[in-house]
C-alpha cells in the first residue's frame, strides 16, 4: 500500500469514527478480504473506537492491527452488559483473528451412563447424548477413575455390551460372564438382579456424579436404619459399608462446608502472551470440575475484559447453570438471576484461594513444558528475572563471579567464572596468582584481580560484563565498585551474596549503598545464583590446591638452572633420592646425564654447601 492510498484509508476511517454514536454497543473491524478480524465492545462506541487511530497509541500489537483495517461497523445496544454478550457472540461465530480466544486444548474424558434397558456406567471421550447421559468432563483422570472405582464398589454396574432386554433374560439367552463369578457384578443378565433394584442403584450412582453425595448418605443411613429395626441385619450390614465407602470417600473430596452448593469459581494468572482462567464447579461443598483454560492475548487486553469474555465461554462450554460465581475481584457480568461474590474469608475465600493456587501451578507447568523444548526460552526467562529484581538497563546476557582463597596467605589466588545466558562459559574462566599482597587480605586480593580483569579488558576493547556478582557481602562489593567506577570509570552493575552466622548464602545485595533484593531463597533463580557462587569457589578451590600441590612436591632440583624435567627424572631413576645425588661423584653423575651436566649438578650442590 502505498503512502497516498494508506492516507485515504485513514481518511475513509476517521470519517466513519466522526459518525459513531456516543452509546454502547459492539463494533467490527474488517480487512480488506471483508474479513471480520476484530470484536470490540465499549461503554461508548465513538471514544473507544477513536481511540485506536491517536497519534500517541504506541502499542504494537494495536499498529498492526490498524493498519489492516479497511472498514467499520458497529451495533448500538442498551447497556454495556447487552454490549458485552453480543461480543462475546460475534467472537464465537467469526473467530477473529486479533481477539483473544478460548484455545480448546485436548479432549477431556467424561463418565456416560447409557440409556439402555439395564445401564452401564463408563468413561468415554466421544460425547452423542442419543446414547446417554454425560458426566464431565474431567480435567484430572484420577478424580473421574476413583468415582468409577467407587461406583463399581457400591453398586457392582454391568459391564458386558450385551443389548440386554426384558424377554432376552425371561427366555434363559444370556450366559454370566467372568465379573458375576468374581463378585464384580450381580448378574442381572441372568436375573439374579431385580429390575427394580438395578435402577435404584443407578440412580444413586447417578447422584454421585451430580456430587449429591451428602443426600445420598443421608438416604442410605434411614435405610440401614429401617432394615435394622425390621431385624433384617444382613441387608442392614450391606447397606453400612456403602455407607462406609462413601463417608470416605467423601472425607478425602469435600473441601469445604457441604453448604456451599452449585457455585462456579474463576480466577485468573496472568501471563506475558497468554492468561490462564482456573474454573471450579463446587456440588456440596465437593469439587466435581475443574480446569484450567488457555486464552491466547492479541491486543494486550486487560484482565478485567479477559474474566469477563472468560467467564461467558466456560460457562457456555462446560454448561453451567450455577447462580453464584465466585471472582477475586469485582466483574460486571451480564447474567441475569447470577451472583457474583468477592469473598474476603471463610469457605468460598478458601475456594478461590485454591483456584488461583490451580492457575499458577498450571502456568508453571506449561512453562516447564515449553522450556523443555526450548532450552533458550528458559534462560531468557531467568535473564528477565534477574534484570526485573535488581532494576538492571538490559539482560544480563554475561554475568562474572570473583573468589578468593590461600591459607594464612600463602600460595594466595583468585579465579573468576564467567556465565552467558545462565550457563557456565567454562573457556572464558581465568585464573590469577596474587602478586602484589603480602598476608592474608581478601579485599586487596579482590581489587589486585578486578584491576587486572577489567583493566586489560578496558585497554583491550573486550566487552565489559552486564553484571558483576561478588562472593561476599557489603565489604567484596564495596572494594570491588572503588575499583570498577573510581579507578577505572566503568558502568558495570554490582550485586554481592552474603552469607548468614552459619555460612549459608542467604541474600542478594545490589545499590549502593546496597540493599537486600526480595527474593525467595528456594526460588529457582536464587538456587541459579547460588550455583554460579559455588562454581567459583570450586574453581578457586581447585585452582589454589593445585598450586599448594606444586609447592609441596617441590625439590632442590627444581633449582638447579640448565636441568630440565627430564633429566631430574633419569637421575631420580638412578640415584632414587635427592641425597644421593648430592653425594654422588662427578663420573656418576656423568654417567647419567653427561659431563656437561654433571658439572652443573656438582657445582650448584657444592655452592649451596659452602651456604
């Protein structure tokens, strides 16, 4: 499109914006295939549709979707609720591309009870309601497996495929399978079942999976009760442990008070390109639904406009009928006959709590999920962490580490580890010996190793770190900024991991004057830190053992100039000891090394004598 046809396009859109009412209503955006690509509602059509072709809009997302716009069109309403139902419809029926959508994941089973002449009871992925009634679907498998396990327990339901009729089991044609002679069932095949009895049982099956569980202990402890009195103790004790059963189960499903009955929970996590809505479903005080669904973001709605869109879709995709929907934060609905409730305590705050709880936990595993198969997405993640904590200008793409170590002073150096997107860049590791310290001084060592470090890459035009982390607290960054910005004039951000009375790394520093960063010691990205901080110790470690090593194997051999390694190892071969060789003539020592050599040798040890 060129510059003058993208003018009289703005030109044609502004026109048709200067007419738009100052009323409610919904308004569509279209492209230039006629295509609906975006819904819209508003409290008032003409300052909300207007407000997309300011200046001052900077959001990208928003650009983009401008600048496919050809035409407008809009519908006038009553309220902005009617304006919101009739989004929320236009949505379903044309799927535009820049709204935000229901994203409809995997198909969740559901329990069908079937409408045969003697029911069976099963779980099945295929919903035809020719067949039967649907329970469901059930987001976690083994809630919908444990109310199949309970079922066949109590009420022992066919599971045989046979098109069972009322003259087939009059005529003798059915055959018992293997579940009637081990119990599993009680055989209505062959009429060892009544009729009658076969459908109580369904029908009380069927209250379960309503979550009427409570109703139906109530009914089968009246009925113990009964048979009881009538001395009938067998039928009595039968009907005990269904009740049994079904007080346990009950006491590990019921949340909250059985008083809180019919009522959808929602609530929402929100994430940087999609939001997660956790739903529940609460039948006597038992939670019989709950998921979590997908909203993919395409304009950077706000959360307000996701729950409400949100609510109005799981609601009609889960058919609820529930008349109270629980929320975290006040929401205009357009339901008639509905409640919505902010609870602050008691049983429903307990409800949403463990809602948002469900929403998180499921955000967190589709993180997990998506960082599995890119690694990369991960530590762009833990960058973004690191960058929001210490308030950084850019992601800490390079961060380095220093440490120290040496024994009373000796053998004193230092070693500094270097990570690139969160991972170790073991080639970029180095390792100094302290040369201008005398004693046992970490913060001289420190500022010796940064000067030489930072120095060198100044001089050398390397690029600098985006972040300097220091094994130490208050005193290590403190040294360490007297040097990186008073002595060399770098901008390099510094940030310390103090440790607490028993050793233990248990705060970020960063500022100056530092201050602790809020952050969770058992958070991933703290654990991260930490491992970068005992990497650099073991590389210190390592590095001051290995020349504590060297020192201790040192030998007078070692001085003596002009003898390489391996003639000291042709005499220690032959000669086995240091003293020996000391004592040994100068035609032994030739006889090993050569004249020249020998002379050498014999030289070096009678001058260190007369010493």
């Amino acid at each position: 499109m060129t510059k003058e046809e993208n003018e009289k396009r703005l030109a044609k859109l502004k026109a048709i914006v200067s007419n738009l009412p100052n009323k409610p209503g919904s308004y569509q955006y279209y492209d230039e295939s006629g295509t609906i690509i975006y819904v819209g509602k508003a409290k008032n059509l003409k300052n909300r549709v207007s407000s997309y072709f300011h200046k001052e809009v900077d959001r990208y997302k928003t650009k983009v979707l401008v600048s496919k716009i050809m035409n407008i069109t809009y519908t006038v309403v009553n309220t902005e609720e009617d304006a919101l139902l009739l989004e929320n419809n236009l949505i379903k029926k044309y799927k535009p591309k820049y709204n935000i959508l229901l994203k409809d994941g995997k198909t969740y089973p559901s329990i069908c009870v079937t409408k045969e002449y003697y029911p069976r009871i099963f779980k099945t992925r295929t919903i035809n309601k020719k067949f039967g009634t649907f329970f469901g679907p059930y987001s976690h498998v083994g809630t919908m497996y444990a109310l199949l396990d309970l079922i066949k327990k109590l009420y022992k339901p066919r599971t045989c495929r046979f098109p069972l009729t009322k003259e087939g089991i009059e005529q003798g044609k059915y055959t018992p399978c293997l579940e009637y002679h081990i119990h599993n069932c009680k055989g209505p095949c062959i009429g060892k079942q009544s009729y009658e009895d076969y459908q109580e049982c369904i029908a009380q099956a069927r209250e379960i999976l309503k979550g009427n569980t409570r109703e139906l202990q109530k009914s089968l402890f009246l009925k113990m009760q009964k048979l009881a009195e009538e001395l009938r103790f067998e039928e009595a004790e039968e009907i005990k442990q269904q009740y049994l059963m079904l007080e346990n189960y009950c006491s590990k499903s019921e949340v909250v008070s059985h008083t809180i009955n019919n009522v959808d929970v929602f609530s929402l996590t929100d994430g940087e390109n999609t939001a997660f809505i956790n739903y529940l479903h609460v039948t006597n005080g038992n939670i019989n639904q709950s998921f979590t669904f997908e909203f993919k973001k395409k304009l950077n709605e706000d959360n307000d406009e996701i729950m409400q869109i949100g609510i109005l879709q799981i609601r009609e995709k889960l058919g609820s009928n529930s008349r109270e929907i629980i929320v975290p934060q006040p929401i205009s609905l357009p339901i008639e006959g509905v409640t919505v409730t902010v609870p602050q305590r008691g049983d429903k705050k307990t409800l949403l709590d463990l809602s948002i709880m469900n929403g998180k936990q499921y955000r967190f595993d589709r993180l997990k999920q998506a960082e599995k198969l890119n690694p990369e997405q991960k530590a762009v993640r833990l960058m973004k962490e690191i960058q929001t904590a210490l308030k950084l200008p850019k992601l800490p793409y390079q961060i380095e580490m220093f440490d120290n170590s040496n024994i009373s002073g000796t053998d004193a150096v230092a070693a500094c580890v270097v990570f690139k997107k969160m991972k170790p860049s073991k080639k970029d590791y180095r390792k100094y010996n302290i040369k201008t310290v005398t004693g046992p001084d970490d913060y001289a060592s420190m500022q010796e190793v940064v000067r030489r470090r930072y120095g060198r890459m100044k001089e050398e035009g390397t690029p600098l770190p985006d972040l300097i982390i220091t094994d130490g607290g208050q005193g290590q960054m403190s040294v360490v900024r007297e040097v990186v910005e008073d002595e060399l004039h770098l901008s390099i951000p510094i940030a310390g991991l103090a440790k607490d009375d028993r050793h233990r790394t248990n705060e970020l520093l960063y500022g100056f004057p530092p201050v602790v960063v809020g952050m969770k010691t058992d958070s991933e990205l703290f654990r991260l830190l930490t491992h970068m901080q005992d990497e650099v110790h073991r590389f210190a470690i390592t590095f001051h053992r290995d020349k504590r090593s060297k020192h201790q194997l040192h030998s007078a051999l070692d001085d003596i100039k002009g003898i390489g390694p391996k003639t000291k190892e042709l005499l220690l071969q032959h000669f086995k000891t240091v003293k020996r060789i000391r004592e040994a003539s100068l035609a032994d020592l030739s006889a090993v090394t050569g004249s020249a050599k020998a002379q050498i040798i014999a030289t070096h040890f009678q001058s260190a004598d007369k010493q």
